[in-house]
C-alpha cells in the first residue's frame, strides 16, 4: 500500500496530538490541537503508511502587503526513522506544491541548516532553488523560549552531576 497525504482539518485531534508526541516528544491537549486545527493559516499535513502515522509538514500562511497571493513558510518536515529514505518527505514536499498550484499561492519557502545533507538534498530535489543565500537568521527569544531553554540547560546540569556522582568524581 502506497502512502497517503492529507491535511488535517477539525476533528483530526486525535491524528494531531499523535504528531506532536511522535516527532515532537510534546503533548499537544484537544482544546489547543482545536483551535490549532481551526485557524486556516495552520496547515499540518501528515503522511500516512496503511494509516501510521509516518511523516508530517508544518506550515503557516503568510498575508502580504503588497500583494493578494499568500506565501506558505514550512516551519518544519519529518519522517520516522524507519521510513526514511523511502520517498516520504518528497510526497509530503509534493503535496506542499500542490498546495501552491490549487490555493494560487505566490510560492511556499522554507529555512535549512547546510549542515542538515537530507534536508537540503530533498529540497533541491523536489524542486526547491535556494535563494539569498546570504541571509542570516536572527531571533528574538520570547519568555517561553527563555524559560525551556533554562530548563533545558538546568536538566543537563543535573544529568551531568548524577554522572559525576555514579562515577565517583564528587
Ligand atoms: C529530511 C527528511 C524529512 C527527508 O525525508 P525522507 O523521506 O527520508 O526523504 P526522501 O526519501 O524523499 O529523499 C529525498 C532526497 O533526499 C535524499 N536523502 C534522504 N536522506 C538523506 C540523507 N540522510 N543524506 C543525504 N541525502 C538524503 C534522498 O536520497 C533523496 O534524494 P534524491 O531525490 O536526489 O534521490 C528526513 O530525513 C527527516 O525526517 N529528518 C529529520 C528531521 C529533519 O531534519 N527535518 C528537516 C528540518 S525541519
């Protein structure tokens, strides 16, 4: 059985919530999967292997000023380990270009670390050129971001000092 794409609509919670503690590690409640859900802006787009969940895409719609037609920014694609390198993630980029040609969109964009070989190969090859490759990322962490990231450091200290407890080292 080959693999399906779609676009999670209303009611698609369950699907939703699947995603965020498959690639995220994260819970994503039923009221917030909702209101995601049912924003037109969100477009969380899954792959499907005989209905597992087996890759996703994360995108927003982005209004301009100067212009009718939106842009699609992809935030982020995964696939599961045991499927990659099976043509997911160039479905699922496929699909986000279907996306472009039926809703007239001016075009979808998305960010990649040069580091990152299977991101940036499977961009070019579904047709993704690369543009201001001079571009810097800069970001303005708001209090959640500083809040995890503080989080993040503090339980790597305490993994860090039980290891140094087991060894003997203090
Ligand atoms: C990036 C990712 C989505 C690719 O998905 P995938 O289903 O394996 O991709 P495909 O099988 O469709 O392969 C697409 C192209 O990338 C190439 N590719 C896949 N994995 C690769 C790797 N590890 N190194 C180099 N090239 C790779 C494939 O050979 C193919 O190239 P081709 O079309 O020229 O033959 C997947 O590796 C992944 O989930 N990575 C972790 C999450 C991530 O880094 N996401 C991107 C940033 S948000």
């Amino acid at each position: 059985m080959g693999v399906v794409i779609r676009r999670l609509k209303s009611g698609d919670e369950t699907r939703a919530g699947e995603v965020a503690t498959t690639f995220k590690a994260a819970q994503f409640p039923l009221p917030r999967a909702s209101r995601f859900l049912a924003n037109p802006a969100n477009y969380l787009i899954v792959a499907e292997m005989a209905g597992e969940l087996a890759g996703f895409v994360l995108a927003s719609r982005l209004q301009r000023l100067d212009r009718e037609a939106a842009q699609l920014f992809v935030y982020e694609i995964g696939v599961t380990s045991q499927y990659r390198h099976g043509g997911i993630g160039t479905s699922l980029m496929g699909y986000v270009r279907e996306l472009v040609a039926e809703e007239s969109l001016l075009e979808a964009f998305v960010l990649a670390d040069q580091r990152n070989h299977a991101a940036v190969r499977l961009y070019h090859s579904s047709g993704g050129h690369v543009e201001g490759a001079g571009s810097v990322l800069f970001v303005y962490p708001g209090h959640a971001a500083r809040t995890t990231r503080r989080r993040l450091r503090l339980s790597r200290h305490a993994r860090v000092a039980r290891l140094r407890r087991r060894s003997g080292d203090y």
